[in-house]
C-alpha cells in the first residue's frame, strides 16, 4: 500500500481502491484490525467533505454512485448537512471550547515547565521562611533555658548558703558557731521564761526580712540524759521537733536554738520540752506558750 | 447450514476443536459483516450468512484440500459474494435507477421537513452540555480548506491530537443522531446524559 491509510479507507469506501488496496483493507478487518469506530470515522470524514466541496471529482462520483448505496449513509449525510446549516447560522462570538472542555485536563497541561519553576521557587522561599521561624523560635528558647539554668544555679547557691548557715546554728549544741556570731547576733530572739502557761502569752516580733529566730529558753532543773524540744502551732500541728542530749546544755542550763523565721508565721506557738524517762521514753516536762507578730 | 452433522463437522475445520471452532466462527462472521458494511452493503449480515455457507459448503466436500490460512478462504468467497450482489444491484441499464443513486445533498433547505429536522437539531444540542455543543458547532462551522485548518486549530486548542478530535466527534455525532432521529419520530429528546 503506497497511501496513508486514511487515503486508502477512503478510496476503498468510495470503491475507487485497486486491487492491492481492496486485499490489504479487507484483510485488516477480517483480520480485526479495523474496527467499526475507523468505519464510522471514515464515513463522516467522506460525508463532511463531500458536504464541504473538499472533494475531488472522482471522489465526488465514487461518493454518489457508490459511497450513498446504503441508506444508513444517507441519514448520515442528511444529519451533517443540517448540522452544518444549523451552525452557520450561529452567530461566532463565544464558542471557545477550550476552557469549559479542558478545565481539568487543562490544569495539568497548564503545569509547565514555568509553573512548576514557580511552584518550587515559592515552595524554597517558604521552607526559608519557616526554617527561619524555626531557628528564631529555638534560639529564643535556648536564651530562656539559660536564663532559667543561671536562675536555678543563683537559687541552689544561695539555698546552699543558707543550709550551711542553718546547719550551724542548728547545731545540737547550744553553742553558737563561729564565724556566724554577726548573723545570729542580729537574728530577733525569743527568751522563753522556766514559768509555763500565762494567761496572756508573751508577744514577741519577728521582723519580716529576718531569716531565722533565735529561741533561748532557760530550763528550771537540770535534765539527766536527753531532752527533746518540739514547737507547736497554736493547733497543736506538730512544727519542729528535735532531740538533744543533756552533757550540750550551757552551764547555766539554757537552751538556744534557731528556727527559719518562715515557719513563725504570726499566731500562737507552744514550745514543749520533753523529758527521757529510764525507759528511754519521753514525757512532757515543760511547755512554754507566746505569741509572734510579724513586722 | 444444512445440518447439525455439517455444522459441527465445519466447526472443528475452523478450531482444534468444536469450542475453538465456534469462538472462531463467530469472529469471523462479525468480521465479515464489518466488511460488507465497508463495502456499502445494506444488507452486510445476510451476505456474511451467505459467504460461510458457501465456505462450508466448499470445504466439506469430499477431497477437499486447502493448506492456507481459512481466513484468506473466506475473504476469497466473501469478495464473489459481494461482487454478485453487486451485480444484481445493477443489474439491467434500463431498470429504474434506484433513490440510493440519485439522492444528492442539498445544502440551503426551506423545505419542511427540514425545518423539523432543525427544531430537533436545535433541541438535541441544546440538550448537550455547553462546552459540547460549542464544539459541535465548532467542528462544523468552517468549509474546504477552512475545514482543515480549522480542526487542527480546535485540536490544538483541546490540547488534543487531531484523530483524538475526530473520535470525540464521531461519537458526539452518534448521539446527536440518534437524538434527532428519536425527536423526529417521537418528538422526545434523550441525548441529555453526559457524554
């Protein structure tokens, strides 16, 4: 076959095709090659330009001798001439079909090159953006993480301090330490008489800023073993408590301690002794009852 | 086919055996009537009737022999069968030549029945979905050598191959016949769905 195939259908369908032409057509669709969409598509094709004048004449009377033989193709024929009558007759403006029949198809097809250079420069700029929002938010974070460890660090420092301080003059002796004679010597100090439960306990001010308080209590008898000191809320909530032995009292048979002034809030306060008997319990000996104001 | 007996004794000239022959037959027969069709013949399925009882006729006389493909048989007896209805189509000079041949297109129409034919044509692409019916209109609009520029130029604008073009339109074409036809008889349109 020498022709394009369309040529050929063509001539085959207008029974202008030679005999090479008519074997090798008739082989195809014997041999289902041609199905009847070519046929049809063939068919139109022919009646469209014949309709038109794009038609030789030969063509021309292949078409009317032999191609109108059946009357399928001539409802055909009648069917496009309407059609293109119908369409002339409209007027021009608004038939673009392009984006009402590639809308979807057309955004992918719309995607170039270009449009994917965009895309992906946006998407770099973004990612830009972002990371840089990132780093700022992460370096801000860092900032307060040290901030927060120096803060931690000042506070265990000076908690440190103030234990060491505390241990000293917490010190089962009642002793003052040296070297802590300044601080102690400023603390507020609460002499607690021998005489037990007044009617109108004692007042005894605690300045606000005061640290810790300094309670010196002299004992009327002297104590054999151990002896142990508890505070008291006005409740009888159990404050401080601690046990001594007898050998760390001062001559004079006086007991100093000293109490963070932050558990002295202002109120009642019972300070108790408590005596070792000779089975190695304590009992109440003493109990001394006053009253803290704060400043 | 003259008998069950003859009919069975065909079929395994065609296949391996009687299933093979019969799937055979039948894509041969479709195939023939397909080429009758090409070949303009309104009565396409009758002469493909006809080329396999001649095929099977011939081939199970006996001391019949043929080594090549049966297809190549069939297209042989299929061509004589069409040449003889041929024939008898124009048969005589002088009888009466028949509408077939002596129908001519007639572009600008006033005629009634044309006018019907428009109304329905009218209503069926109305039925259409626009962007559709602007390409129908499209397809249609431009005449000889416009034609050809002016599909290509639609092709490209759908971001399609010509022969793409074509298939769309062949079958848009389908509908609308089928839709006009139905208008005109029945005065019902049914070409609405989505194509």
């Amino acid at each position: 076959m020498n022709s394009s195939p369309d040529k050929t259908y063509r001539r085959f369908l207008l029974g202008l095709a030679s005999e090479e032409e008519q074997c090798s057509v008739e082989a195809a669709v014997l041999a289902g090659e041609l199905d009847t969409l070519t046929l049809q598509i063939a068919e139109d094709e022919l009646i469209d330009d014949y309709l038109l004048g794009s038609i030789t004449r030969e063509e021309r009377c292949g078409f009317e001798e032999q191609f109108l033989i059946t009357e399928e193709r001539r409802q055909k024929l009648r069917f496009a001439s309407a059609l293109i009558e119908y369409s002339r007759k409209k007027p021009v403006e608004d038939l673009s079909v392009k984006r009402e029949l590639t809308s979807r198809a057309g955004t992918w097809v719309l995607l170039s090159w270009k449009s994917t250079a965009y895309i992906a420069v946006a998407a770099s700029v973004l990612l830009a953006v972002l990371a840089g929002l990132e780093l700022t938010k992460l370096r801000q974070q860092t900032e307060v993480a040290q901030e927060t460890r120096n803060e931690l660090t000042r506070l265990q420092a000076g908690l440190a301090a103030d234990n060491r301080r505390a241990a000293q003059v917490i010190e089962p002796s009642t002793g003052i330490p040296s070297g802590t004679e300044d601080s102690v010597d400023r603390m507020p100090v609460i002499e607690v008489a021998t005489a037990t439960r007044d009617v109108v306990p004692p007042r005894f001010s605690v300045p606000a800023t005061a640290r810790f308080a300094r309670i010196d209590w002299n004992l009327s008898e002297p104590l054999a073993e151990s002896y142990r000191e508890v505070l008291l809320s006005g409740s009888g909530k159990k404050l401080w408590a601690q046990e001594f032995p007898a050998a760390t009292l001062s001559p004079a048979n006086r007991s100093s301690i000293v109490l963070p002034a932050s558990i002295l809030v202002p109120g009642i306060y019972h300070l108790r002794l408590d005596r070792e008997t000779t089975g190695g319990q304590f009992e109440e000996s003493a109990d001394y009852v006053f009253r803290v104001v704060r400043e | 086919m003259e008998s069950r007996e003859v009919m069975q004794a065909f079929l395994l000239w065609l296949g391996q055996d009687q299933s093979s022959g019969a799937r055979k037959y039948e894509e041969i027969r479709r195939n023939l009537i397909l080429l009758f069709r090409w070949r303009g013949c309104y009565i396409a399925e009758e002469l493909a009737d006809e080329t396999i009882d001649r095929t099977a006729r011939a081939v199970l006389k006996p001391g019949f022999e043929y080594q090549g493909d049966r297809v190549l048989y069939f297209r042989a007896v299929a061509r004589n069968v069409f040449l003889e209805w041929l024939r008898k189509e124009r048969r005589l000079p002088t009888d009466p030549i028949s509408e077939a041949h002596i129908e001519l297109p007639v572009l600008p129409a006033n005629s009634e029945p044309d006018d019907s034919r428009q109304a329905c044509l009218e209503r069926c692409l109305n039925a259409l979905p626009l962007a559709k019916r602007k390409l129908v209109m499209r397809y249609y609009r431009s005449e000889k050598r416009e034609k050809i520029d002016g599909r290509q130029l639609l092709a490209e604008e759908l971001g399609i191959g010509l022969n793409a073009l074509r298939i769309q339109m062949c079958r848009l074409r389908t509908q609308l016949r089928k839709c006009v036809a139905n208008c005109e008889v029945k005065g019902e349109i049914l070409c609405s769905e989505e194509t």
